[in-house]
C-alpha cells in the first residue's frame, strides 16, 4: 500500500509536468497563419533577414520590395537593424526559424510582442522591451523611438 501512494504521487508529479509541457508546447505551436498580415510581414523579413546574414545571400533587396509594397519601405531597414543588433548583442543564441516555418519560435513570439509594445501609445522604449534579450551595451543601440511595425499597419490587417 505504501507503494502505491508513492506511485500515485508520482502520476500526479509527472501529470503536473506533462500538463506544464503541454502549455509550453501551446505557447511554442503558434502557426504564423493566425497572425494579423503585418505581423505575417514581419516575421517572415526578420526571418529572411537573418537567412541572408547567416548565409551572405542578397536577401535586403526582396524584403524592400515586400515593405514597398505596403508603402512601409523604410520599415525594412528598422528590421535590418533589429536582425544586427540580436546578432551582435544578445545574450543568448536567438532562435529564428527558416522563413517558410509554419510554427513560431518563443523568440519570434517574443519579437513580435516587443514590434506590439513599440506601437503602444505612448510608445515604450526599444532598450526596456529588449532587456531581457540583450546585453546593456545592445540595448543602448536600440532606438528608443523603434516602431517596426506602425509602417506596416497602413497596409493590410
């Protein structure tokens, strides 16, 4: 009988921990489809962006383009921006998924929700929202006035 307790214990231990997982799964399992069409845009440039600097492919010029196309093409050097400053700064190795991934990664989920805070009215500061990510030097390299995404809103939603 005692062992049986123990056993139970430890059903309700591993429940709690699947139950955890699967909430982190959930959070991890965003499908970028969902997301409103700037975000889309968004997301597939940091993505594009970091391809061509990983690789050395030309990729700035067809995510001008892609800006362009929704009168936003100065947003496109702001992601730029962004892509260089994680990759020189951050704390930690960022994950960034392929541009075609369907699933976001906690970091993208992460850059979207600091490209969301940087639309707030009024906006709040790129090194604050950033912090988490990068080290102090990175963060007095984000601009304070950084909204990636107010650009792409005039296009679609």
């Amino acid at each position: 009988m005692h062992q049986n307790g123990d056993v139970a214990g430890d059903r309700s231990a591993l429940d709690a921990s699947r139950m955890e997982s699967r909430a982190r799964e959930d959070w991890d399992q965003t499908d970028r489809t969902v997301l409103p069409f700037a975000e889309q845009l968004l997301l597939w440039s940091i993505r594009m962006t970091v391809v061509g600097m990983k690789s050395g492919s030309p990729t700035h010029h067809p995510v001008t383009v892609a800006f362009r196309k929704v009168g936003a093409e100065p947003a496109a050097e702001k992601v730029a921006m962004l892509v260089r400053i994680l990759a020189l700064g951050a704390l930690r190795p960022v994950q960034i998924a392929t541009p075609c991934a369907l699933l976001l990664t906690p970091d993208e989920h992460s850059l979207l929700s600091v490209a969301s805070l940087a639309q707030a009215r009024p906006p709040v500061d790129g090194a604050l929202i950033m912090r988490p990510l990068l080290s102090p030097a990175a963060c007095r390299a984000v601009p304070s006035d950084a909204p990636l995404l107010s650009a792409t809103r005039r296009g679609r939603s």
